[in-house]
C-alpha cells in the first residue's frame, strides 16, 4: 500500500507546527510518523510537536536545512521510519509529514526523495504551504524561499483566518490562487476541517487544460488588461503562462524544451506541470516540476482522452524572456 508523504512548508511563523499539531491530536491521525526539520541545533518545534501529540514515531532533524546539507539524511531518515516496527496492533503507517524548516526551498528536497531506496516505495508527495493570513501578503514579495514554497505546492492553506475579517477571506484566498493556480486553496474557517483538508489522501491529476483555457480566454480581447493587472496586484514578480506543444512533437524535442526552460529560469522556475501526447507513446503523458527539479514521466493509462495543457509559474521573468531564448521552439507560450 503507497504510503503518502506530506512536505509541510511555509515562511517563518505561518503556522505549520500548530497545523501539524492540530492534526495529530486527532486519534483518526494515529497511523502518522513525522519528521520535524529546523534549521536550529535546538529543535524547539520537534518538542512542542512531541509534547502535543501520543505515540507519534517522529524524528527530529536540527542543526541544518533538510533542503541543503541535510538532504542524504533525510534519505536515511524515511527509510529507517518507515521501516521501524509498529506497536502490537497497529496497521502500517499510512502518511508521513515532514514539517519543513522555514527556510527550505521544496525542490531539492524531492530531488533527494528520487533516491532509489525511496523511489522503490511508491511513495504519494504532496506539498502542503501554509499562508498568514496576519501577514501583510505583500512583506514576501523580496524572500525567495516563500515564493519557492508556494510555487511548488499542491495545497494552500490559511492560517490565522480568525485574525483576518470574514470580508476579506475571500480575497485572500484569491490572491494565493493567482500565485499558484495549480494548487488547491484551503480557506475553511472551520480548524477542524481545514485540518482534514491539508492532510487528506492525494487526489490525482488537476484538469489542467480547463485551467489553461480559462487563462487563455481571460488573456484575450476585451479580458487580458484587466487580468494582467490582477496577476501583477496578486505578485509582481509572479508569472503564471499557459503554453502549447506542436502537434506530432517527438519526446526528445519536448524534453530538450524543458531542459533548455529550465536552463533559462533557473531558480526563478517554481512549478511545471504538463499534459502532453509525443509520438512515442499512445497515451499522454504527465510531466511535472518543482523548481527545476522533474519528476519522471507518467503515462496516463486511465486518461486516454486528457486534454494537453502546459502550464509553468516562474519568478522575474516575462513570457516574451522565454519566447527569445528559443524562438523556433516546438512548444508555443501562448500567455
């Protein structure tokens, strides 16, 4: 049975610890093991979690950054978690949750998860950051870190809402949508279920075609000012582009697209995630990235009929940058 793991990241004082805390007091959350990274030689929130939570295997990583120099323990680190005997009684771990350092960037955490040990586990990875909604949204602008982490997450969740006016939840959700449209915003009032949202099981593959077109149709006449100001009012160093691969296009020259993307961006690239048909393979296939960090190729076997949509979210860099670096490219950006 594929066990889920959960990277739980967010900037300084958004609220991961309380959300994980929340979450294990729940008796449903009994078959979870956990590992707290800081960046710290004492690890403060390893023993808040530990004090607030019953019979939790748990395993504190401090005195590094498990996205840098800590990156072949936190190998080590799951392995022996996952392996680690269970109490008489008790089924096999179903989830994992790394709480994140403050300061970790996610993609080269899940670059050290393509280990083979790890690989070999079929494990299910998703990102979890938390917002502050008592933050001003705006004081992330300049910290490369925050926006690496909602880049690459797969769920958004408010923190703090009840320090927010009710008015204005609803923007605040829609602000953190158009600094990553591929994730899923969690901005329930209610902790508890909002709790259960943040760590429920994976769900699969986003309709990302719906969303490209969606951005395509609100790009176009009468629609595309308007909407540009809304991204640049949501980020102004956020870019989120719809892009489109030619028909008939071979799996080389798509690949060769995305390392010469990822080439050009650099660390301004957070989050790729593409459906596309090459003439290798019968069914589409799915691509993903966190930062420049691409999983492998999936064919989806159970989609035949999934519409091709790209989609790629980067920092300080404009469509026309990308356009320029290649342009007799075998995939078009269209926005």
């Amino acid at each position: 049975m594929a066990v889920d793991l959960f990277l739980l990241c967010g900037f300084l004082g958004s609220g991961k610890t309380t959300l994980l805390v929340d979450y294990l007091r729940d008796p449903a959350s009994r078959d979870t093991g956990v590992i707290v990274n800081e960046a710290g030689e004492i690890g403060v929130d390893g023993a808040i979690v530990a004090n607030d939570s019953d019979n939790v295997p748990m395993t504190l990583m401090a005195n590094g950054c498990v996205c840098c120099s800590l990156r072949s323990d936190l190998v080590y680190t799951l392995s022996a978690l996952l392996d680690a005997p269970r109490p008489e009684g008790e089924g096999p771990l179903q989830r994992v949750i790394l709480e994140c350092s403050g300061l970790s960037r996610p993609g080269p955490i899940i670059a050290s998860l393509a280990d083979p040990e790890l690989a070999s586990r079929g494990l299910r990875l998703t990102v979890v950051c938390t917002d502050d909604c008592a933050r001003d949204p705006d004081a992330l602008a300049e910290m490369d870190e925050a926006m690496a982490q909602f880049g690459a997450a797969h769920r958004i969740v408010l923190t703090k809402t009840d320090l927010l006016p009710a008015s204005q939840l609803h923007a605040r959700a829609e602000r953190a949508a158009a600094l990553n449209p591929l994730a899923l915003v969690i901005a329930d009032p209610d902790r508890r279920q909002a709790v259960q949202a943040a760590f429920a099981p994976s769900q699969g593959v986003a309709d990302l075609a719906g969303l490209a077109a969606r951005m395509l149709i609100a790009g176009g006449a009468g629609g595309g000012a308007s909407e540009s100001a809304a991204r640049s009012a949501a980020h102004p160093r956020i870019r989120v582009m719809a892009a489109r691969a030619r028909e008939g296009i071979s799996w080389t020259d798509f690949s060769e697209w995305l390392d010469n993307l990822a080439g050009l961006c650099g660390e301004r690239l957070l989050r790729v995630k593409a459906v596309v048909r090459v003439t290798e393979c019968a069914e589409p296939i799915l691509i993903q990235s966190v930062g420049t960090t691409f999983s492998a190729p999936q064919r989806l076997t159970r989609q035949p009929d999934a519409r091709d949509a790209i989609i790629v979210i980067a920092r300080d860099i404009e469509v026309d940058d990308i356009r320029a670096s290649a342009p007799d490219a075998p995939v078009e950006m269209l926005a």
